[in-house]
C-alpha cells in the first residue's frame, strides 16, 4: 500500500497491465506474425523465408476478387435481414414484453447453449434434399421437382442472418429499452402521430443500438466460412472459406495471411466510412 | 417581472368582503370544460365525478397532495389519458376519446421531456414542423420564443448542454410556440432549487400575460399557486375541495382540509349559539361573520389566520393565554400561546425593533377582529 500511496499516479496504468499484456501476447505478436508470413514467399515442400513478397498480396486481391466480392454482399445482406427481423422483436420486448422481458431475452440466446458448428449442422440437416422442408416446398410446388435449399446462397445468407441475430437484437433491445416513454408522450403532445413519434424520437434516439447491432453482425459475417461450408457449395465460397482452406489444407501460409490483411483492412475501411457517414456520436450514445 | 402581480391584481379585483359562495358563476367563456369526469384505474377511483370550468385566457391551478388526482386530471384534458365517465370540451369541441395529438393543448412536463438528440432549436421546432409550418417561418417563430423565455443564443446547444433552469425554459417554449388553446403544466417548476423556482414562479406569470393562453398549472405547492393562479381549485380524494381566487380560498376556506392546504390556520371547536356567535370549548363566546356560519348549528370549528391575532386587547374577540415559545423569523414572530381552548399560533408583524414580548410565560389576552374569522364543519379532519 504504501508504495501505492507514493505514487498514486501509477494506478490507473497498474490496473491497465493485465489487459495489455493480454493483449500484447495474444493479439498484437500474432498479428505481427500473421504480418511477417504475409510477405514470405516460397512453398510448403521447401519451406517460406521472408522476402518482402508484396505480389502475395496483389495475387490475393486479383484471384480472389469474386470471393471478397461474396463476402461483402453476403454479410450485408445477413446484416439487413437480421436488423429487419430484430427491430421489432427487440421493439416487442422493450416495450410489451412486461414482467416476461427477461425470459424473451432468454429465448434470444438460448441459441448460444449450443455450439455455433452443431447448431449450423443441424441446418444442414434440416434443409437437406432428403429433408422435410424440401419435400414440403416441393409438394406445395415453391420448388421444383429437383429443386434444393442447400448449396443455394439463399440457405448461406439465411444461416448467416439466424447465427449473428443475436449479436444485432441484444444492442438494440439496450438502446430501445433506455428511451424515456415520456419523450413519445411528449412528441404525441406536439402533434405527432405514434408513426411520426416513432420516426422522430424512437429510431433516432435507438441508433446507437443500430450501429452497435450492424457492426457487431457484419463483421464477423464478413469472415465467417462455416456457413457457406455447410449450407452452400463452392459457388457460395466466401473469402473465409478459400483462407481456411489456404491455411489448413493447402499450407500456403503467405496466400492465406496476405488475404486475411485484405479483409481486415477492408473491413476498417468500411467501418471507419460507416462510423463517419452516421457520426461516432451514435457510437457512443 | 414585479408588474405583472399588479397587473393581475388590477385585472382581477378581489371583493373586501367574505363572498358567501366561493364559487362565484364569474366565468365568462370557458375555454375548458369537464362534466361529470370520472377516471377509474381497476379499482382506484383516481378522479370522481369531477365538473369544472376554467376561464378563457386564466391561470389556473389544480393544487393538492400526491394522489388527490390532480395529474390525472391534467393529463386527461390533454388526452394522456381518456376518462372513464363524462365528457370533456376544449371551447365548444367535445375532446373525449382524442389522442393527445389532435388536441389544440401543449403540456410543460415535469421532468420536461426535452428530445435529447435535437437541438433547443428543433426541441422548439418540433410542434410547428408536424402541424406543416415551414422554413422561414419556423425560424422567426422559435426564435421570437426563444427571446420571450430569455433562451436566445442557445439554439444550437443540446438539452444536456443546459442547467435545469435553461432545460425547464426550452420545455415552455416548445409548448407555446404552438400558440395552443390551453398550456398545461404539470409541476414545472419541482426540479428547480428554491431560488430558481421562486424567479421562475414570476416569470411564469409575466409569460402568460404576455401571451394570453390559458394555462392550467398542477402543483402541490400552495405557495406557488397563490403566487401565480388567478383561480385555484383545491383538490382532495378524487374530488374539488373548493375553488375560488386565492383570496377567497385563504380568507374563507370553506373546510378544515383547504385551511390546512393553504397556509397555517388555528383551528378552535365550539357551538354556534346565535346567528353570530359560537361558544368556543373551554373558553369564551366570540362573535362571527353571519355569512361564515352559513345557517350552521351544533358543532362547529372556527378558524383564525395567526397573522390575524393581536397580542392585545384590542378586538372584539378576546381570549386570554401565556406565552409558550416564540421564534423570530424576520419579517415575523412567531409565537405559540397556551389558551382555555388550546394552543394557537401567533405571528406578530415586526413594525418596530422589540415590539413584542419576548420573555416565555408572558400573559397576554390575544384578540381578533370578528370579520377575519371563518368556520368550517366540526367533523372534518385536518390534511397531514
């Protein structure tokens, strides 16, 4: 303590150390690794050496541009559908769901008790050619005799939306739940109808939660393979997919870690444009 | 900001005598009307049968203690809630049944429920651009508020860039620069320290002049009320005490529970024994207003202000005591006296420096003047 006392200052980076070093070790070396091998060059049989190959990267972004492309336009739309679906659920609960609140929140993530994998294998499962929902979309006729769900990007874009929901309705049901009742009262008091109210003072003041929401879904839709593994076909590959695969079964090290920059960087990208089109404010509340 | 009482006192003459009725019919054109408003909540009968009708261009008070359904009251006439029973008109229109939003009626609320994410400009603006005003007009209108409640130069900032005085302002503008028929407000001046609240009090009062709507104000406060009310209805369990001016409700409460609201009173049992007089309990027959005793008989309770007391023997009604305590508070002493008929408060103006007695156990005969006494039923019980 009394070491504390002398030198009072130091406690606010004392309390800070666990985390960075936390960070430090397990964040910020591999990072710096995954850097180093980006920029190797060589092969699995001979073995990689560091020679500034800044082509990994340029191959990266030629031979893979439709994957990316994938990405992008995968997670946006999971992103959308799920904000679609979660601003009234989440509206619903905040502000009908009474003394049953807590237990609706607990339907939201009952999903998390089970792992992502199996959960995304029982969709498998679920949509499969054999399955009972291909068979009955068959027999209503929605589909047609060898229709299928599965290796669609429908089925991809739909596992998406339903394993990053979560992820976008627990922000927003925080950001609704905080509004002030009395603000819609008083918006109805200067004349505004509950749809008017609605559009001036709830969705503005539930924006943070919007953008939470957004962020916390897009990102990791934006990088996620085993969707796209499981419920889609080659066609439906997304750049998670040709990574892991880079990774794990081709052992191209330098191709996979070039291209996990790529994402990255172009995922700050656009959330720095995102967060500045919408304005940090809503960011923070 | 001081004129304006004058002028209200000017507008409003206050009869010297006690009225007989403190329900004079003097209203004119009502601008607001409930007949017969009940509201139940389940079981809770928050407002019973309630009929009322406030003046165009007054002010107005709704007073009374937590729970007497003032606020109820309020908030059915703008349209937060809608009665159970009865009806309730805004001129000639019948509004019952109205949501808030088609009512020509703007609310001051008390926590003032300003939109923190607009600014004190569109916090203002927010009423005129849902009734379709636009641009230009917006501007001059919000501005020209903005200079009456003294906010101008701070249309960009944000509510939470405000004190609590400059937020309650914003909240006033926002309802009046809609030019509503009826301005309510419900207890906007209770976050506001006492300094604050009582400058505010007064310009309350000079805004409603200037502008000229009527304003219907519910407080618990009957200080404030007095100070700024040109009608006051004093209410208890759901139901009108009474209502009359300040005067008439300070000067001739027509029941134990609205002399104890508004302000001290001393209180004395006794049995009226002619058209004029009541024997007080334990102690001597004083003379009353015939008018106060309004046909009464048996047990009554006659009412005394303690700033109508002499400590002397100067008056028609007389009784005799000692003095138990007295506390200087300034403008006033406060003395508490033993009598025959109980212990009865005494405030003693301080004309002169040392004027009254001072010493505790000083005898004294108190005395009044029969005029300034009023009496109510026996039975009642006091508030609090």
């Amino acid at each position: 303590m009394g070491f504390l006392h002398r030198h009072r200052g130091l406690t606010p980076y004392l309390l800070l150390a666990p985390g960075l070093l936390y960070l430090g070790v397990f964040f910020a070396v591999p990072l710096g690794f995954l850097l180093y091998q980006s920029l190797e060059s060589g092969n699995f049989d001979v073995g990689y050496s560091f020679t500034w190959a800044w082509g990994n990267y340029w191959h990266a972004i030629r031979g893979y541009s439709s994957q990316f492309a994938r990405s992008f336009e995968y997670a946006g739309l999971a992103t959308v559908l799920a904000l679609l679906f979660s601003y009234p659920l989440a509206y619903w609960i905040a502000f009908r769901g009474g003394k049953w609140r807590n237990l609706f929140l607990l339907f939201i993530v009952a999903p998390f008790f089970v792992t992502y994998l199996i959960r995304t294998l029982a969709w498998e499962t679920i949509l499969a050619d054999q399955g009972p929902v291909v068979r009955f979309l068959r027999d209503i006729g929605i589909l047609g005799s060898g229709g299928r769900l599965l290796a669609t990007s429908v089925a991809v874009v739909a596992g998406l939306t339903y394993n990053f929901l979560p992820f976008m309705a627990l922000p927003l049901y925080v950001s609704l739940e905080q509004i002030d009742q009395r603000l819609i009262e008083a918006a109805q008091d200067l004349y505004a109808s509950k749809w008017k109210a609605f559009l001036r003072v709830t969705v503005p003041l539930s924006l943070p939660g919007v953008v939470a929401g957004t962020l916390l879904t897009f990102i990791p839709a934006a990088g996620d393979f085993i969707n796209a593994e499981l419920l889609g076909s080659t066609n439906q590959h997304m750049i998670g997919n040709v990574i892991q695969s880079k990774f794990l079964e081709l052992i191209d090290y330098p191709a996979a870690a070039s291209m996990s920059f790529v994402l990255m960087a172009t995922i700050l990208l656009g959330v720095a444009l995102y967060a500045r089109a919408v304005g940090t404010e809503k960011l923070t509340g | 900001m001081g004129e304006s009482i004058v002028l209200s006192a000017v507008r409003e003459p206050q009869t010297q005598a006690p009225p007989v009725e403190s329900t004079p019919a003097r209203v004119k054109t009502a601008d607001v009307r409930l007949v017969g408003v009940t509201k139940r909540f389940d079981d809770v009968v928050a407002v019973d049968d309630l009929s009322l009708e406030i003046e165009r261009g007054s002010f107005f008070a709704l007073l009374g203690p937590s729970g007497c359904g003032k606020t109820t009251t309020l908030r059915m006439i703008g349209g937060f809630e809608q009665p159970t029973e009865g009806e309730i008109f805004l001129g000639d229109r019948e509004v019952s049944g109205l949501p808030s939003y088609k009512r020509d009626v703007n609310t001051v609320f008390q926590s003032y429920a300003l939109f923190p994410h607009l600014s004190v400009l569109e916090n203002v603006a927010f009423g005129l651009r849902r009734r379709g005003v636009k641009g230009k007009d917006v501007q001059t209108r919000v501005r020209d508020m903005l200079r009456i409640v003294g906010l101008e130069g701070l249309e960009g900032r944000r509510p939470r860039q405000l004190s609590g005085g400059q937020q309650q302002r914003v909240a006033l503008a926002r309802a009046l620069v809609n030019r509503p028929r009826v301005l309510l407000l419900d207890e906007p001046l209770g976050a506001l320290d006492l300094k604050l609240r009582k400058q505010m009090q007064l310009e309350l009062k000079g805004i409603q002049h200037e502008v000229g709507i009527t304003f219907i104000h519910v407080t618990h406060d009957q200080e404030e009320a007095m100070t700024m009310a040109d009608r006051i209805a004093v209410m208890n369990a759901g139901r009108i005490e009474q209502l009359g001016t300040p005067t008439e409700l300070y000067e001739t409460p027509q029941t134990a529970y609205v002399a104890g609201f508004l302000g001290v009173s001393n209180l004395i049992a006794g049995t009226v024994a002619g058209p004029d007089r009541v024997r007080l309990h334990g102690g001597p027959e004083v003379r009353v207003p015939p008018a106060a005793l309004a046909g009464r008989s048996g047990e009554v309770a006659v009412g005394i202000r303690p700033e109508k007391i002499d400590l002397s023997g100067e008056h028609e009604n007389r009784i005799d005591g000692r003095v138990v305590e007295s506390a200087y508070i300034g403008v006033a002493t406060q003395y508490v006296v033993e009598t025959p008929c109980g212990r009865l408060i005494v405030y003693s103006q301080n004309t002169q420096p040392g004027s009254g007695p001072s010493a505790r156990d000083h005898a004294t005969t108190l005395s009044w003047n029969p005029e300034s006494t009023f009496v109510v039923n026996s039975m009642e019980e006091e508030p609090k």
